[in-house]
C-alpha cells in the first residue's frame, strides 16, 4: 500500500507538472507564491491594501520593484488564482522611453517567438501577441506612454483542437 501511494504522488506531480505552461523566466503556471519567490528572492509580498484583482479573479501577491531587461527597467508583478502562479506582467517604469522599448521588444520577441498573432497599431492603444512554444500568450500593450508585457495562460486559444 506504502508503494501504491509513493508511486500514485510521483505520477499525480508528474501530472501536475506536464500541463504547466511557461510564463517568464522559469516561472510556470501553477507555482505557489513560495516556489516564485525561491526563483525571485528580492520578490517582495504585496501589502493587502495594495493586491489588485484581475477580471480574471487571479490577484496580484508578489512584484519585482526593478528588474533590468537590456537597457530599459521593469517592475514584474506575479498574478496567482487558486493558490497558483496564473500571469506575470510587466510594466515599463517611469522616466523611460516607451515606444524605443516596445520597437526593441517586438525585435526580441520576433526573433524568440518568431511573427506575431495579433499586431494592432491604433491611435492611442498598440498591441502585439505572440504564442510561446509552451502555447502561452505573450502579450504586448503600448497606451500612450505605459509598456506593459503580459504572460498568460493563453486558454483564449484552444490550440490544441487545431
């Protein structure tokens, strides 16, 4: 019976594992706020009066306050529902170039993702989505000077139907 159960565990974590989708960095969907926070020790817990809720109902617990992607600085904030990592977005810090970092950005993701699936200039919102390999969404949004860059489930897609 011992066995059964060591073996039931090893395959249910397998499991678990199997479908997790890469967001960022080595962060998966799924992963508590400890296991991101042992990938991210300077990740800070947000303050209770400061969580924000998605639509989604996933909420804000962790953030990197500055985290450096070539030249530009970056705050990170870690989404979590159901007690797992759901999103990791991005957020351009203040006193940066906005549209220089979205133009080298689309360059980088290009060349990581290959073309976009959503490429949307408009007058005051421009957006961009590309799909990971791992079939997440890599989303990004320029409004007029905020760059976001979003990791998400991507769940929109049902990629594998196709």
């Amino acid at each position: 019976m011992k066995k059964f159960l060591i073996i039931s565990t090893f395959l249910l974590s397998f499991t678990v594992h199997a479908y997790s989708k890469t967001l960022w960095q080595s962060t998966t969907t799924g992963m508590t706020v400890n296991q991101v926070q042992k990938l991210f020790s300077d990740a800070d817990r947000i303050s209770p009066i400061a969580i924000q809720t998605l639509g989604s109902g996933a909420k804000s617990l962790l953030e990197l306050k500055s985290y450096k992607i070539g030249i530009n600085y970056y705050k990170a904030t870690f989404y979590f529902k159901d007690n797992g990592l759901n999103q990791v977005t991005l957020t351009l810090l203040d006193g940066q170039y906005a549209l220089g970092a979205y133009k080298s950005l689309t360059d980088a993701f290009r060349i990581k993702y290959g073309a976009e699936v959503i490429n949307d200039e408009g007058h005051y919102l421009w957006e961009k989505r590309w799909i990971s390999r791992e079939k997440s969404n890599v989303t990004m949004l320029l409004i007029d000077k905020m760059l976001l860059v979003i990791y998400n489930e991507g769940n929109d897609l049902d990629l594998d139907k196709l």
